[in-house]
C-alpha cells in the first residue's frame, strides 16, 4: 500500500470514530430525555386513572338517581308497559335494594330485641352488710 492510500484510511477512520462519538453522544442525550418523557407520561396516566375514578362513583350515583327519576316519572304517568320496561331495565338495583332493605329490617328487628331484653331485666342491686 502506498503512503497515500494509507494516510486516506487513517483520515476516514478518524473521521468515522468522530461521527460515531457524535451518534453515541446524541443517543444518549435522545435516551435520558424519552425516559423523561415517559415518566411524565406515567404521572399523567396514573393521575388520569385517579380522578376517572374518583369520577366514576358519582356518574354512578347520577345514573341511579336518573334511572329512580324515570322510575318515578313513569309511575306518576300510570304507564304499565314504562314501568314493566324500567323495572326489567333495572332488575339488579332492584334486587339489591330489596336486599338492603331486608338487611336493615333484621338488624332492626335484633336491636330491638337487645333493647327490649335489657329492659325485662331488671338491674340487681348490691346489699351491703352493715358493720356492727
């Protein structure tokens, strides 16, 4: 090889390990800031998720007031086949809140019993022996 060629390759491989440092510098400079963008992109989501369901709980409960609302409506009308719809419709609430009610009436039904017991017994009261 001659002195010429040689000095061409040592000049382009100069050249080729700066443009690599170049690369590897703007690699890891594109990597610290995606991880960053990421990690933000995480505190969004998981705040997201947290106040969707914060949300859900009362777009629930304005749903069951909505749908007792129409329930309402409809019994007022004295529209048989609405009614039959709604209650068909809504056939899970129903039976839960038959439920709860259920529920309510015999821990009612026990209290009064504790209540009633304590007041059939009457309280002993403690004799004391005088001293002589």
């Amino acid at each position: 090889m001659s002195d010429a060629t040689l000095q061409a390759l040592i000049i382009t491989g100069i050249v080729a390990i700066i443009l690599l440092s170049i690369a590897i510098i703007y690699w890891i400079i594109f990597t610290r800031k995606l991880s960053k963008t990421v990690e933000k992109v995480d505190y969004l989501v998981e705040d997201v998720t947290y106040k969707s369901e914060s949300l859900s709980v009362a777009v629930e409960a304005i749903n069951k007031t909505a749908t007792q609302m129409l329930s309402f409506d409809a019994f007022a009308k004295k529209s048989m086949k609405s009614i039959f719809k709604l209650v068909s419709e809504n056939k899970d609430g129903l039976t839960e809140y038959i439920e709860n009610i259920r529920k309510n009436a015999k821990k009612r039904q026990q209290d009064d019993l504790k209540k009633s017991e304590t007041k059939k017994a009457p309280a002993k009261k403690k004799t004391t022996k005088k001293a002589k």
